[in-house]
C-alpha cells in the first residue's frame, strides 16, 4: 500500500527540471534541429483542404487505437488531476463538469471518486471508446459513480457541442433549478444523454457546465481547429466558469522522438498509427484561449522525470498546465 502511495505522489511532481535548460539543450543538439525549423506545406496543398481530408482520417485513427487497446491496461487512472486541479475537490454540491475526449475513462473515474455530488457529463468522437468508459466506470464497482457519469458522442472540434448542453434561453432558468432531477434522453438517436426534465420541452438544457476539462485532447485537433473548438468549450461553460488544461509540452520527450518525415507541421506529428499530436509553447496556449474570450489564471509547464522500469532509462516529460476563466 506504500509502495502505492509513494508511485502516486511521484506523479504529482511538477519541478524536477527546469524547461529553460532542457530548452537550451536541446536547440545546442544538430541532431534536433529539425524539430525547430518553420514548416512548408507541399505546394498543391492548402491548409483547409489538409485540415478536411485530415480530419475524418484522424478521428478513424484515433478510434482504432482505442480498439486496440480497449483493455484499459494501457492506460493509467489520472489521480494527479485532483492534485492538480483542486477546484474539482472543493466546488459546491451537485456541480457539473463536461469532459472533452474522455477515451477510457481514466479521467472520469478519479473525479467522480474525489467529489461525491459532482455531475460528470463526457464525450468523445468514438461510441466503442465511450463503451470502454462506461466499463471502466462500472468496473469500480461504486453504484453512485454510475448515477452520475453521463458519456455522450461528439466530434466538438467538427460539429460543436449539442445544444441541449447549454442555450441562451435556460442559463438564468437552470440556476434557479440546481437541484433538478435528470431523466434519459437520446441525442442523435445514438448514445444516451441526461437532461434537464422538469423544464419546458421547448427549453431543455443544462445551462451550461461549471467547468471543462481539456487533458490531452486539444493536441489531437488540427491546429487550424483549435480557436473554433475552443470557442466551443467557451459556449456551454457559465459565467465564471472554468477551462481546465493538460496537454503535451514543447521539448517533451515524445516530441523529440518523432522523425523528420512524420512532421506534418511545426510542431505537429503524425504516429505511425495515424494519430497526431501537437506540442504546446506557453505563449501559443495564452493565445489561443485568450483569443477565445478567456481570462488566463495559470499557465505553466510541468517537468517531470520519470524512470522506464523496463530498460531503466530516465524520461524527462513535458507537460502544459493552464487554468482559464469565463468572466462574469
């Protein structure tokens, strides 16, 4: 059980490098330099035509590789997260939480155990990976934590949020109904979402979320979908609501790791796999989320070293930690 202890507070190390250093070293190694250099789109080629052929092709991708590893073993439950992100600990009764790309459900199940009242509601591009969740949450064997985990199908970064999440008309109604009952509906005639059911028919909704978390889900989007999609979690937060951030780290370890011909743009990778990932600077994420009408609360890197047990290797990880705000 110490053992256990021990491996989770590791987790929670946030310092064990300084990024400036690695930073530095990094652009003094020739054999990287790539990694740096401004990145040129073939001349038949344009953005948005990219951006589109890209995007259906992604999220295939995306859904196999959850597939393939639909045993949950691969991932780990995120418990740093509440370390991270107290505010999930300490918000008021019955708050409601919209998780963007929730894969397994490696995040869900940590915030739904450290906040007994809290509404989680989570969505992602691929019904069998919302199965997996559902799995998983249900492998806990907690009946309440059931209750309360609500997944839903959605392409956000494509389509947008369903309506039902929020809407003008229910924001001033639902906070004068915090306490509501739920009830089942379906949307799209696919995967099972909860609604508001005492409201009139004509207005159901929630009336927006208390907060979003983004964990490693905006580096899967294109870059060029990313204001669009952030505006999005901008639409269906309250006011003063918050946007919580975790995300891959300019200079983290896997960036590095990447070959020249698996650049598809700066900073931006495709894996073997199919799959892409982009790599976040401090001042491309304040850009970004300002840019979307949010005000800035933290923005910091998080350095962390960890040990490969199998070959014994030190691994230093980079990671985007952001806090961001709704005003009120």
């Amino acid at each position: 059980m110490n053992g256990v202890k021990e491996a989770e507070a590791e987790e929670y190390h946030s310092k064990d490098f300084e990024w400036a250093t690695l930073k530095q070293e990094i652009e003094d190694d020739p054999s990287l330099r790539y990694h740096l250099l401004p990145f040129h789109f073939p001349q038949q080629e344009t953005t948005t035509a990219t951006t589109a052929t890209r995007q259906p092709e992604s999220i295939r991708a995306w859904q196999r590789f959850h597939i393939q590893h639909s045993s949950g073993k691969f991932f780990k439950e995120r418990r740093y997260l509440l370390k991270e992100f107290p505010e999930l600990v300490s918000c008021g009764e019955f708050c409601r939480v919209l998780e963007v790309g929730c894969g397994n459900g490696s995040t869900a199940l940590p915030i739904l155990r450290g906040n007994k009242t809290i509404i989680l509601y989570a969505c992602d591009c691929s019904n069998e990976t919302l199965e997996r969740a559902k799995e998983f949450v249900a492998a806990s064997n907690i009946v309440s934590l059931e209750h309360r985990f609500h997944p839903f199908y959605c392409d956000f970064a494509t389509f947008g949020f369903p309506k039902w999440l929020s809407c003008g008309s229910c924001r001033e109604k639902f906070a004068q109904n915090r306490q509501t009952s739920f009830s089942d509906v379906k949307e799209h005639g696919g995967t099972h979402v909860n609604d508001l059911c005492s409201m009139e028919e004509s207005t159901c909704c929630l009336g927006g979320v208390d907060f979003v978390t983004l964990i490693f889900t905006l580096s899967a989007v294109p870059l060029e979908r990313m204001p669009g999609a952030i505006k999005e979690c901008f639409s269906v937060l309250k006011p003063g609501g918050m946007l919580l951030f975790r995300d891959y780290g300019l200079y983290d370890m896997t960036m590095l790791r990447f070959e020249p011909d698996q650049r598809v743009g700066f900073r931006e990778y495709m894996r073997s796999d199919g799959t892409y990932s982009y790599f976040f600077c401090l001042d491309t994420v304040r850009s970004l989320f300002v840019g979307a009408g949010f005000i800035e609360v933290e923005v910091e890197y998080c350095c962390v070293k960890s040990v490969n047990r199998r070959n014994g290797k030190s691994m230093r990880r980079v990671w985007v930690h952001g806090k961001f705000q709704k005003p009120i």
